[in-house]
C-alpha cells in the first residue's frame, strides 16, 4: 500500500513538472487544497504537505484568503552579496544629491520607480475623508488650542497599545509619544541619546532618510554589514560596539528598506542583549512591520528589550496615507528625554488627525485593510521582480524581500548608476542610485526600484527601458 509520504511527494512532482512545462504559467492560481484533495483521493494534510515542499522550493506562494499561486520565474538570478564595509565611522553627506535626485523623479511623465511611495489607489483614502468630517462635527473644539504638555491623544495610545498585542507586547502607554512622523519619531530619538560628532552604527545598505537625520545632527555612521535575508550582521555588531565607540544603533529589522530583510528572532534576542549590555541605545524603525509577507507579524527588538534600552519608531505613511503625519515611538527608559524634544522641536501632533486615525483603528478596519494590502504588495514585488529578471542583463542579482515594496538590484561592477541616472531620467525613468544607501558610497553598482505601484504595461516597458540602458 501506497503510503501518505510517497502520495504527497507524487502529487508535488505532478504539479511542479506542470509549472516546469508550462502548463500552469506564473501568477495562475492553482486547483484549491479541497478540489485536489478530492481528484486525486488523498487527504487535505496530504495535500498542503505537497503545497508547502513546492512553496519551499520556490515554485508557488500562499496568499493569504486566495490559495496558491506559480510564483513568477526568476531563476539563475542570485542575491545581492554581503559587502566588507569601513572599520572606521565616517561623516555622513548625502543630502544635496538626495534631493537632486528624488527631485528629478518626480517630474511629470517620469516613471515612479524612485521615491517608496504607495499607489493611492491602494490606500483607503475615502473612508479616512469621511472619518475628518466626522471627527470635526463631534469634536467642534478640537482647534480651539494646542498643548506643549498634553500632546498625545489618549485615544490613539489607547489603540496603540492594542496594536502592541502584535509585536509582542503589550507596551505601556506611558511609553508612547506620538509624533508628526516616523521621521521625526527617529530624529527625536537621535537627540535624546546622542551629541554631535558621536558615532551611530547603522545597516550597510542603510535607508538614505536615516543617513539624513544623522548628517543634519552631525553624527557619524558607522557601516555594519547585513544580509539580504537575516538583516544586520550580530557578529559584526559585537565587534563594532566593543570598547565604548558606538552611542546608538539606527536599524530597520523588519522588511529593511532597501534590503527586504527580516532579522531572526535570535538574533534580535542577542542584539537586544548585547546593547543593552553595552549601553548602546536602539532606535528601531518598525515602518514595514505591518507590511510582512509571512504568515504572521515578525516581532521587532522591542519584544525581546528587557532593559527599556529600546525606542521602536513606526506610522502609517505606507499602509494608510503618506498625507496623515502621524508617527510615534514607544521610548522605554528614554520618554521622559524624548518627549521634552518633542515639546521643545514641534510641540503636540495635530489632535484632529489624532482622533480620525484613533477611530479607524478602533472599527477594525486597519486589520482588513492590511490583510489585502500585504497581499497587493507582495504580487508587486514579485511582478517587478519578474521584469527585471526578463529585462536586465543575465549578472544582475535581486533581493527577495520579505516584506514591505521596495526591491534592491545588484548590477555588474562596471556599472556606475550614478552616472547611469541621468540617461534613466532622460529616458523617463527613476531610480534611486546604491551610493546613497552608505556614507562611503560602496554600492555604486546597485540601485533601488519603488514596486509601491501595480504592474503596469507602462512600468513594464520602463523596466525595459532601464534596462537596455543597463545593458547598453
């Protein structure tokens, strides 16, 4: 007799040599786990067996609510490398080409492949304008004054401390402060453990937003080196953080913008303790967290932070509207530092915007929105993935992120995309070059694409462009 084993490994060969003809093509849902169950007489266990060993070898994906789908092919093509970076930290200036560059990719008829900015079309824009109208009629006094004292909105902390239930919480609300941005949320963070001309370690590639704040507060970066898939290296912390040279360390754990990355909960466990240890104050941005292509959340540092030492930052920039403002950080041991820069630099978070966010959260109308949100980033990745993989040349790498929608490309050595952005631009098409993701510069044959939007014919045949001119 024929047994269980031996039926789901047949079943799994069945349908990969279908993938492999292509019989059943990338982005085709396959049969559902019931209808295969029952054509082919095996059990539903037996079934997901053989879903989850081709998931594991790369040929389908689960979406969540929706079944199993042929991932698009992008075989031959491997990850970025892991770069040797400085041993020495080095003064940050990046922001004049910075905005230069975003400059140029926002001009009308230029391809949005640069700035990581979501499609409004995938943001629930409307219901979030009926909320301020509403909000407005029923709290007719809410413009009446500000507070430079009473600046968080107990409504909101209340659902965020709900939310924290998720990261491995629940936090305090008396660590929270609510700020005008995930932006702010980091600089404030900076200035409350940090004095100019301190070193701050940092992801190499680092989100070029991060090395702006510390150029602003003339702080210096110290480059660590990270993994496409495990995030930032511990290893390489421990030897970077020995002998009292490092103040903070700035990282993106989960679904890292440029990278994808998500750290282990190992080894976020180990850096927790490690800095905590050392006195290395952590400043987390947790802005991709919710937007997780996982079955479920991945924790941030913050859940394994036993010693208060660390500030998670977030928003809801990507997932709700840019257009909001509003950010916090969950502060620890360090509020009482933060919230006097908060009253000192920009005083309360606007109340109104306060409140609106405050009763979006609280209808459970975040939670359905994401569930279809992850779902229309993770297909965008996957879709522009695809394109660069049919369009650039056979050398060129790609992350396969975990999260999040940007998506970073590593191209041949003699490729400069520095020099390579003008003709992209002239061309209409953005990017954002690799030297801007590292103080020293070392990813100058990298680049980064913005899959914020649905594939297009037109942002197809832009990938097409950018990439005859790579090849060219």
């Amino acid at each position: 007799m024929e047994t269980e084993p031996l039926r789901y490994q047949r079943l799994a060969e069945d349908l990969g040599g279908l993938i492999a003809s292509g019989a059943l093509r990338p982005g085709e849902r396959l049969p559902s786990v019931r209808r295969l169950a029952s054509d082919r007489r095996l059990s539903v266990s037996t079934v997901v067996q053989a879903l989850r060993s081709l998931e594991d070898r790369g040929l389908v994906e689960a979406r969540p609510q929706s079944g199993f789908f042929v991932r698009h092919a992008t075989a031959g093509r491997g990850e970025p490398r892991v770069r040797s970076t400085p041993e020495k930290a080095v003064p940050v200036d990046v922001s004049q080409r910075l905005v230069r560059i975003l400059q140029a990719g926002a001009q009308p008829g230029v391809a949005p492949l640069a700035a990581a900015l979501p499609a409004p079309g995938l943001l629930p824009l409307a219901g979030l304008q009926r909320l301020y109208a509403g909000v407005a009629r029923r709290h007719p006094r809410l413009l009446e004054g500000g507070s430079h004292i009473h600046m968080d909105e107990p409504a909101l902390v209340r659902q965020l401390v709900r939310l924290s239930l998720g990261w491995g919480g629940p936090l305090a609300a008396e660590e929270f402060v609510v700020t005008n941005s995930c932006t702010e949320a980091l600089g404030l963070c900076l200035r409350a453990v940090t004095q100019p001309g301190d070193t701050v370690a940092v992801e190499s590639p680092a989100y070029y937003l991060m090395l702006q704040l510390l150029e602003t507060l003339g702080l210096k970066a110290l480059e660590i080196p990270t993994d496409p898939r495990t995030g930032i290296s511990v290893e390489a912390l421990d030897l970077a953080t020995r002998g009292g040279r490092v103040a903070a360390c700035l990282l993106v754990p989960n679904a890292s913008n440029p990278l994808g990355s998500v750290m282990p909960d190992e080894h976020k466990r180990r850096l927790a303790r490690l800095t905590a240890e050392r006195g290395v104050a952590v400043i987390e941005d947790d802005l991709y967290g919710d937007l997780h292509f996982g079955r479920t959340r991945p924790w941030p540092i913050k859940a394994f932070d036993v010693a208060g030492n660390v500030m998670l930052c977030s928003s809801f920039s990507k997932s709700l509207s840019p257009a909001l403002r509003i950010g916090f950080v969950a502060a620890g041991r360090y509020r009482p530092q933060i919230a006097l820069q908060k009253t000192l630099t920009s005083g309360g978070t606007n109340p109104i915007t306060q409140h609106v966010l405050a009763e979006y959260l609280e209808s459970g109308a975040y939670d359905r929105h994401l569930r279809g949100l992850r779902r229309c980033y993770e297909n965008q990745v996957d879709a522009l993935r695809a394109a660069v993989a049919r369009h650039f040349p056979a050398a060129t790498r790609f992350t396969q992120p975990q999260g999040g929608f940007v998506l970073w490309v590593e191209l041949p050595e003699e490729i400069d995309t520095t020099a390579l952005y003008e003709r992209a631009i002239a061309a209409g098409v953005a990017f954002v070059p690799g030297e801007l993701f590292s103080p020293s510069g070392i990813y100058r044959n990298c680049l980064r694409l913005n899959g914020g939007n649905p594939m297009t014919a037109e942002i197809e045949d832009a990938v097409r462009r950018l990439g005859a001119l790579v090849g060219g």
